[in-house]
C-alpha cells in the first residue's frame, strides 16, 4: 500500500545533531534538547520535556557552516510544533517543528 502522507518539507535536512536551547509557549518555561536534522525551514529534535503539538517555540541553537554558506553561527528561531512523536531513549519526545524566522545572534567574545 502506498505511503498517502504528503511530505511538508520545503528542503532536504541536513542530518546534524547540535544542542538547542528551548522556550515554549505551551509545556515547560525552558528546556534543552539536541536536534536529529535541520534545515532553514525546519527541525526535529529530541528533549526530554514535555511539548505540545501546536506551541510556538524559540530556540537557539548553532547553524552548521553547511546552512550558512561558510562559517557556523548562533542563531535564535521562532517556530511552531507540527509534530510529536515518542524519542530514541525512554522519556524523551521527537518534537517537529516549522522554522518561521531566524535572527543571527551576535558573536561574544571570550
């Protein structure tokens, strides 16, 4: 039987796991998480707190050099969550999510 659900992506991901920091409008206040695949448009993750399908989400993660033509950079997304899904370790959730917007965070110097 063919697979009827359509594919929603509007990239390929890129398979990359980076650590991502979490605020959720729905669920916990803060979280962290780690992603599985990434692109400018989308994200899954894995984290180990509780969020709801449909929550808008900011996060700041690190961009790989791959998505930002050269040099990685720390970044803050809006996103919604289209999609959760039980995660690769028990208490862990897959959490999808549409990237609505990307703001390059400035550089600190140490």
């Amino acid at each position: 039987m063919p697979d009827t659900q359509r594919e929603r992506r509007s990239g390929q991901r890129l398979p990359v796991r980076v650590p991502v920091s979490l605020t959720a409008q729905r669920g916990p206040e803060k979280a962290t998480g780690v992603t599985r695949d990434l692109n400018t448009s989308g994200v899954f993750l894995y984290t180990d707190s509780p969020i709801s399908e449909g929550s808008e989400l900011e996060m700041v993660l690190i961009l790989p050099p791959e998505l930002t033509h050269g040099e990685k950079q720390w970044v803050c997304c809006r996103a919604s969550v289209v999609r959760v899904e039980d995660g690769e370790m028990a208490g862990d959730f897959g959490v999808a999510a549409s990237i609505h917007s990307i703001e390059i965070l400035p550089e600190i110097p140490l």
